[in-house]
C-alpha cells in the first residue's frame, strides 16, 4: 500500500504535468491565431457565393457525356484511372521498402532503421509538389498525376505495412525456421499469408485518398477532372462547375462505400 505522502505526491505531479501540457497548447493555439492575418471578405464573395449556388441547383447537364469532345464521364473515368494505377504503383514500391522497414524481419536494427528512415522520406513530399515536378519532366497530363499519387503514397503505404508486419503473429514464421525453412519460404508462407488482409485493407484506404487527390491535381495541369473545373472556374461558368463538383461528390462517394464495404469484409 501506498503512503498518503505518496498518493498526494503522484497526483500533484500528475496536475503538473497537465497543467504544462494545457499551457503549451494555449500558447501554441495563440500563436497560431495570431499569426493569421483575417482581413474580411471580398466585395464579390456573395455574388460569387450566389453565382456557385445557382451552378450547383441548375447544373449545365449537357456536359455530362458529350460525343464531340471533353465531358464529364471521360473525365471523371480519367481521375479514376490514375487513382487506380497510382495505388498499383505505389503497392510494387511500397511492398519491399515496408518488408525492409519491419524491425522482426531484420537481424540488426539498424537495417529496419534504414528502410524507416526510407519511408519518412518519402512522407515528406506532398502529392501537389510531386506532380508540379513531374509536370515539368514528363509534361502536363494524366501521366505526371499517376507518377505523383504512385511516388507519393509510398511512404504511408509502406509505414501501415511494416506496422502490419510488426504486429503479426511470429508462431509461424518459428515452425518454418524450426524445419529448416529459408528466408524466402519464411516470407511466403509465413509473413505474407498472415499480413496480406491487413496490406489489401491500407491498400484500399489509400485508394480512397488518391481519388480525392486526383480529382485536385488536375488543377495544376496533372489530368483528370480538375483540370476542367480550373478552366470552369477561371471562365465563370458556374453551372459547368456545379455539374464537374456534383460528379466528384457522387463518384468519391461511390469509391469510399465501395472500398469501405470490401474492406469490412477483408479485416
């Protein structure tokens, strides 16, 4: 039993250390609030506002499928198609760098360390950077969007896989070391079978967020559908960007309750 000496003692350093936490993030919040300059709104932002709203309640529906040229479906089929191969991509570079990242696969840590500090690297590039700099090497379109999801969703995509690794069951992995197994027997029969619901399950998440940002990349000029909501915009034609934003809200809907549902069978 503890003393009540020490019972006061242990909960006055808990309120200590509450209180100083509670007071970095007062600090921190006043900081940030006042380093944001608010200005107020335009003089255009309820004619503007006025002019989004009637796009979205009387949507310019002869965009939706047009045979002649640019439409809707061929866009949105666009950002769907780079969200698909850039998840594709970023699985075939992510799968090793995550195996290389898991720390019970390494013999010495310094190895798991190497493949960690790989996908922090990684992490540290947003997906918009990446594609402006694809733009600029392989010109703009849906291309340089694939290259910046597939690159960029590397290091998330290999953090939840190593994670998956680490946490899976070492029985397994022990009997076929036990009968002489080898490394790559120990992979495929041991670490793959265990680990494979949990990286289908990342994957499909991932997939989610590369649609998202696929529809946004095309706004710097990386393909899919943003790319015409940009020139929708800029020309103000709002009943051409109520009709381009009502078809990213129900296509991304589609995708999450899709990915969502085949995910809850998976895990």
């Amino acid at each position: 039993m503890k003393s009540t000496d020490s019972l006061k003692r242990e909960r006055l350093i808990r309120r200590a250390k509450y209180s100083l936490l509670f007071i970095i993030l007062a600090a921190l919040y006043t900081w940030a609030f006042a380093s944001l300059e608010f200005r107020g709104l335009l003089d255009t932002a309820w004619p503007v506002t006025k002019n989004i709203i009637n796009g979205f309640i009387s949507p310019d529906l002869s965009y939706i499928y047009n045979p002649q040229g640019e439409d809707l479906i061929r866009g949105l089929l666009e950002t769907l198609a780079i969200a698909i191969v850039g998840v594709v991509l970023s699985v075939i570079l992510a799968v090793p760098i995550g195996l290389w990242a898991a720390k019970n696969l390494s013999k010495y840590s310094l190895i798991s360390h190497g493949g960690k500090g790989t996908l922090s690297f990684f992490r540290t590039l947003p997906d918009i950077i990446l594609a402006l700099l694809f733009i600029k090497v392989v010109g703009p379109g849906a291309y340089a969007g694939m290259l910046a999801l597939g690159i960029g969703a590397i290091g998330m995509l290999g953090k939840l896989y190593a994670e998956e690794v680490e946490a899976m069951d070492p029985g397994p992995v022990e009997s076929i070391v036990s009968v002489g197994g080898n490394k790559l027997e120990q992979l495929a029969f041991g670490v793959i079978p265990q680990v494979l619901p949990g990286f289908i399950s990342a994957t499909l998440y991932r997939f989610e967020i590369n649609m998202r940002s696929a529809a946004t990349l095309g706004v710097i000029g990386a393909g899919g559908i943003g790319t015409p909501l940009i020139f929708a915009i800029q020309g103000r034609s709002w009943d051409r960007v109520g009709i381009i934003l009502i078809g990213i809200v129900v296509v991304v809907l589609i995708v999450d309750l899709i990915s969502s549902a085949l995910r809850k069978r998976i895990v």
